[in-house]
C-alpha cells in the first residue's frame, strides 16, 4: 500500500464528493425533491466521466497510477454513488411510487452503462 494512492483518493474524493454535493443540491433547488433527479444525473454524468478516462488511459493518456487512481478512484468514487441511489429507490418504494422507482432503477443503470460506453467511444472517435 503506498501513501500516494491513499493520498490521491482522499484528495480527489474530497473533490468529487464536494462536486457531487453541489450538483445534488442544484438540480433539488431546480427540479425539486420529488424525484432524485440530482443522483440520477451524477450518476449518468459520473459514467460518462469513468468512461472518458478509461478510453483516454486505454489510447492516448500514459498517467502515473497515482494520477489514475486520483481521477477514477477519488474523483470519480467520490462523485457517483449508488448507496445513494438505493436510498432514493428505498424511499420512493417505501411512499408507494412505484412506477417511479422502477423508472428511476432502469434508468439510472441503462443511461449510465451506455453513457459509459458513449465515454469510451467518444474517445476512440477523437
């Protein structure tokens, strides 16, 4: 176990937790608090983002592990959760919505697997 690493995901978890935060918030102030709308878009976006990276370590990009790890593991890590996400599927089951929270499930996985791929490919395009 090196220091950096654990250094690069508290410094990048920190950001990603903190941008993750932020846009929760937002999109709540925005759309409201009926539907998770926040954690379904940081969720996809965060997909896309690992994907994005990994297509870039995979071609073009030749970082230190610690700067990988920094990007996927802190940022990353700490921008998309899906605790959070069963927690809102959990309520949303727990008050009776449940078209929403079937919605919300398939959703969440189908947009952010291919907004994953979409990440990938955008990259082996460029």
């Amino acid at each position: 176990m090196k220091w950096t690493f654990i250094l690069a995901v508290a410094a990048g978890g920190a950001l990603g937790s903190v941008a993750r935060y932020l846009v929760g918030i937002g999109f709540g102030k925005w759309l409201g608090p009926k539907f998770p709308w926040g954690t379904l878009f940081i969720n996809v976006t965060g997909s896309l983002l690992i994907g994005i990276f990994a297509g870039l370590f995979a071609v073009r990009w030749s970082l230190p592990q610690a700067a990988r790890i920094f990007l996927v593991v802190g940022i990353c890590g700490g921008y998309t959760t899906f605790s959070t996400f069963s927690l809102d599927t959990f309520y949303l089951i727990e008050r009776g919505e449940m078209v929403s929270a079937a919605a919300y499930m398939i959703g969440s996985v189908v947009l952010s697997v291919g907004a994953l791929i979409a990440g990938i490919q955008i990259v082996r395009v460029l």
